[in-house]
C-alpha cells in the first residue's frame, strides 16, 4: 500500500505516520526527517536545505525530488510506505506519479489531515523532539515522562529551530500558497481521505485504520467479482 499524509504543517502527519507504519509495516518516509538528518550530516543538499527550512520556506523541489527518488526504490519500500510531507506542490506530485507509473506502481490513498490555524500554533509551539532517537512529544498534549527527557531512550528533548512562532506562521502561510492546491488534485484522482484531524491521537489513529480497513475489505471484494 502507498499512502501519502497530506496536511498543513503540525496536523499530525508525523505522529500517525509512525503508528500506521508500525501497524500496517510500511515504510515512513518524511521528506522533513530526511533533509534534517542531510542538514545534520553536513553535506551539499543539506547546506542548501537549511536556508530554506529557517526561514520555514520550501526547498526547491529539485533537491527533494532527488531525495525521495533514492529513498523509494530501497528495499524496505517494496511492500509499501507513507509519504509524510511530501509531496507539496504540484509539480512534486506529478513527477511522485510518473515515478511510481516507472515502478510499475502508484498510490493508493492519500490522507488529507484537516486542521484549524489555532491548533497548528498550539501543536507546534509545544512540540519536543528527541535528539537520540526522533521520537516527538508535546509538553502539554503527549509529554514524555520525565520532563525534558525521552521514556523510548532516555535521549534529551529539543524543539526544532523552525517551531519559532514566526517560522510557523511563514509554513502556514506557504502551505496555504503551495500545498493546499493538491487537496483538489487528489480528490480529481478519487484517492483523497478527509481526516479530521482536532481529536486526539488514539481516535485519529482508529480513524485512518478504518479508512485503510474498509478500502482492502472493497478491493478484496473486487477481486472476488462480487462488486
Ligand atoms: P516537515 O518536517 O515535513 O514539517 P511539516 O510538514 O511542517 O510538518 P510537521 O513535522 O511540523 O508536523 P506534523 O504534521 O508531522 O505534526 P506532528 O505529528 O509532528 O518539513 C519541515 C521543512 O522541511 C519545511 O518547512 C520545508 O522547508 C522542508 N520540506 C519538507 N518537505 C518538503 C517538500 N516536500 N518540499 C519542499 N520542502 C520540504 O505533530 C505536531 C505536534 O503535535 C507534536 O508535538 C505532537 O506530539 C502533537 N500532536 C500530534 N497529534 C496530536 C493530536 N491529535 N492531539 C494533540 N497533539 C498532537
């Protein structure tokens, strides 16, 4: 299965992304981890990267379209994977659907994860990421244990540099420019899902599996020739 998590920045994408990728064992690519860990590992496409992160602009789609086309031929892929962040302009989704169209491939849903401004702000501002590990918490809505502190590996927590209120009203602004469009691109293909995305994580989490449940209930059907 290939799904993709669609969304303004701090829907939540991430956070589903990696339960899904337990539960169903596929994949999770995040276009944002893999420029951060470019950014941390110091190399060219990670120097051009950060400029663009900082200021909570996109990257131009050149370089994360080299990414994901690395990323998506690895073998942990070949049972399916989650995009989560990408794509996020048009032109990143058209050159996502050729590529897959050359893998013999293509997706099979896309998860558009709608949410309100407030909550984005309040999600975000909270936000702490482990430094060791990645795992991602919030101080009020899911903090870890002991404060400051990851109960996974016990790695300390940091909030990301673009997380700066003034970084998350410049994403949100360029989500609403940039990404919003592929809502309509999406449902034009019949493969976008509304997720409402203010609940909590369990129910969000329940919500996505029934989606994904019903959809392979029905194409099983299908191939029964029973619809
Ligand atoms: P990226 O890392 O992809 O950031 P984003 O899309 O802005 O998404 P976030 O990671 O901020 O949010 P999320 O939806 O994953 O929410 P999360 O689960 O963490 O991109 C960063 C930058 O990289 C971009 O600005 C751009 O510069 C560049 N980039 C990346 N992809 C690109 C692309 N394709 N093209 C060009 N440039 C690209 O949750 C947020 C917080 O809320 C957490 O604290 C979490 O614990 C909490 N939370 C989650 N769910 C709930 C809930 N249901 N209730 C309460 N709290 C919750």
């Amino acid at each position: 299965m290939r799904i993709v998590f669609l969304g303004p920045p701090g829907a939540g994408k991430g956070t589903q992304a990696e339960t899904l990728s337990r539960e169903k064992k596929l994949s999770h690519i995040s276009s944002g981890n893999l420029l951060r860990e470019a950014v941390e590992n110091g190399t060219e496409t990670g120097r051009k990267a950060q400029q663009h992160i900082n200021k909570g602009q996109l990257v131009p789609d050149k370089i994360v379209v080299d990414i994901i086309r690395e990323r998506i031929v690895k073998n942990d892929c070949k049972n399916g994977f989650i995009l989560d962040g990408f794509p996020r302009t048009l032109s990143q989704a058209i050159v996502l659907d050729e590529m897959l169209k050359n893998l013999g491939n293509k997706l099979d849903m896309v998860f558009y994860f709608a949410i309100s401004k407030e909550s984005i702000v309040l999600r975000l501002s909270g936000r702490r990421i482990c430094a060791t590990c990645g795992a991602n918490y919030h101080i009020k809505y899911v903090p870890s244990l002991e404060d400051g502190i990851c109960d996974k590996c016990g790695g300390k927590l940091y909030q990301r540099t673009d997380d700066k209120l003034e970084t998350v009203l410049e994403r949100i602004k360029v989500y609403h420019e940039q990404t919003e469009d592929l809502i309509n691109y999406y449902k034009k293909n019949g493969i976008l899902k509304e997720i409402e995305s203010e609940s909590n994580v369990e129910s969000i989490t329940e919500n996505i599996l029934k989606v994904i449940d019903n959809a392979s209930k029905s194409a099983s059907f299908v191939n029964l020739g029973v619809v």
